[in-house]
C-alpha cells in the first residue's frame, strides 16, 4: 500500500510505465486449523532468508484463513496438504510507476489511479487480478495465460517493459501471443454484495531486514498463536463485531512490509518499525462476507 505524498498530484500528467517483474508466483491458502502443518517451512521463509531461494513471499491472516503468496523457489516448501488450497494458475506481478523506467525519480503509482488505468481495463476483457499492497509499493497479479490480453489492453496507455535478469526489456502484444483474444464486447454480469467497515484501524509499516530478529518473538506470537487467548487478556462480547482480523507480512527482493491494526503494533517496539511520517492510519473496506474467489466482477 504506496504512501502518497503531495507529489501524487501531478501523476496524471506524467507517463506511465507498466513492469512485468520477474516473478512466477502461486497463490495458496492455508485453512485455520491446518497451519499447525506448515510453522516450520513458513518460519523458514519468513526469518532465514540464507536457507531459501525464495525472493518473492506474502503471509496475509484473514478471519477465515491465511493467504500465502510465493514464488516457485517458496512453493517448494510447502508440502502438499489436505489443508492447503492451491490456485492453478501461475501468477506474474506487474508495478506501475512513473516518470520513466530508469530514472531515479521514478514513483510508484497508488491504488486509486491503478485501479482506473489498470483493473478497470482488465476487467472489461475478463481479466482476474489479485492486488497485494507493501509499504513500498503495489503489486497486481495476473494470470501468465492472461498475459498477451493485458499487454494488448495496456500498451496504448503504458510502456509496457518485462524483467529479465535484471535488466527492463520493452514488451509488444505480438511477442507474447498465446491465441487469446481481446474481447470487449460480451457484457460483464456483476454481482452486488454488502459492503462491511470493522472499527479497526490499520498502519502500513515496514523494517529493516536486519533488525527482523529482535522482533521474532513478537511476530511468531502474532502470526502463529494470535488465535490463543492470552490469560491476561479482556475481550469485549462486541468485539468480533466490530474489528476485525487482519495481519500481512511480506518478504519481497529484500524489503519487509507490514499490516497490522493498531492493537497489534502496540505488541511491537516502536523505535524498530518505521511508516510515513504523517503516521497516517487506514480503514477497511470489506466487499462481502466471505471470499470471493477470481472470477466474477464485483460492484458495491
């Protein structure tokens, strides 16, 4: 989740570059009662980073399950499971930033403009994404065998560049075709659903890597034993009602991003995590009551 500054304002006149970064992510889902099966692989992933090719690694908590999005080298770590959910597609992350794709001026675009240059376009042409937003910018996921209806949707709004190895290479439609064709005539059937605020809110924050070990007890506590009622804990009958559960922790080339409410970074040092320097606090806005799957176009 991009912290904006003043200088968002003037996005709208600066061109814009779409990157398809050089990852090839699974999204998976690990039910509630079955994490007990994965402590060991995701403790891995999340502090020993020298004992993992994993470069690319998001650990979300949801009330109903946790969502964990990796890259294949972090996939390996997960066993298959009965309490394991694997979507079956893979998924390639694209960032969109501006003024130009070297320039050390180049800044990351935020949801609001993302969402109007990009996810509305797709979901013309029945294009699944799948937002993931870090303290330092946002990521939208795509499915690899959507890739030639994006970049033939985006390429007259964007210069559209792919990673590889290391290095951005511009990207055309006609290289990537995979018999898929634009289609912007069927009608998009929508689904309404209610729309839910819970009274929780949330700071975006991020760490230096080299500090997460003063923390790891905390974060094992939060992440893995957060269901367990503490003995000197007091619980409010509405508090189920009014907040709810939510705590993201990412891993992605090197930089930690973390969501978390208000209650739970009280749990943390304050001097070792670092946000925007307005401190800004966010709210959620939950579409539905329950997950909503890929594949259908959502209107609240």
């Amino acid at each position: 989740m991009h912290m904006h500054t003043e200088e968002t304002a003037l996005l709208g006149t600066a061109s814009m570059d779409l990157h398809i970064l050089d990852h090839r992510l699974r999204v998976t889902s690990i039910c509630k009662n079955g994490l007990v099966n994965f402590t060991h692989p995701l403790i891995k992933l999340i502090f020993l980073r020298n004992r993992t090719r994993c470069k690319f690694f998001s650990l979300t908590e949801t009330p109903e399950n946790y969502t964990v999005v990796l890259d294949e080298e972090g996939f390996k770590e997960l066993q298959p499971s009965e309490h394991l959910k694997v979507e079956s597609s893979i998924w390639l992350p694209l960032n969109v930033v501006s003024n130009g794709n070297s320039s050390s001026s180049s800044q990351a675009v935020g949801v609001t403009k993302i969402a109007k240059s990009v996810i509305a376009p797709l979901a013309q042409q029945h294009v699944s994404v799948f937002m993931l937003s870090t303290y330092q910018t946002d990521f939208i996921l795509v499915r690899e065998k959507d890739l030639s209806v994006v970049i033939q949707t985006l390429e007259e709004e964007f210069n559209i560049y792919k990673e590889v190895g290391g290095e951005s290479v511009p990207m055309h439609c006609q290289e990537v075709s995979n018999g898929l064709q634009k289609n912007g005539k069927e009608a998009i059937q929508p689904t309404v659903h209610p729309v839910l605020i819970p009274q929780n809110q949330f700071c975006v924050m991020s760490l230096d890597p080299d500090t997460l070990p003063s923390i790891a007890t905390t974060l094992i506590d939060v992440l893995f034993y957060s269901n367990c009622p503490k003995e000197d804990a007091q619980s409010s009958p509405n508090q189920d009602l009014d907040c709810i559960k939510f705590f993201s922790f990412s891993l992605i080339d090197g930089y930690i991003s973390l969501v978390m409410d208000t209650e739970a970074q009280r749990q943390f040092p304050a001097d070792l995590l670092f946000t925007s320097s307005s401190g800004e606090l966010w709210r959620m806005v939950r579409i539905g009551g329950q997950p909503l799957g890929f594949g259908e176009a959502t209107f609240f």
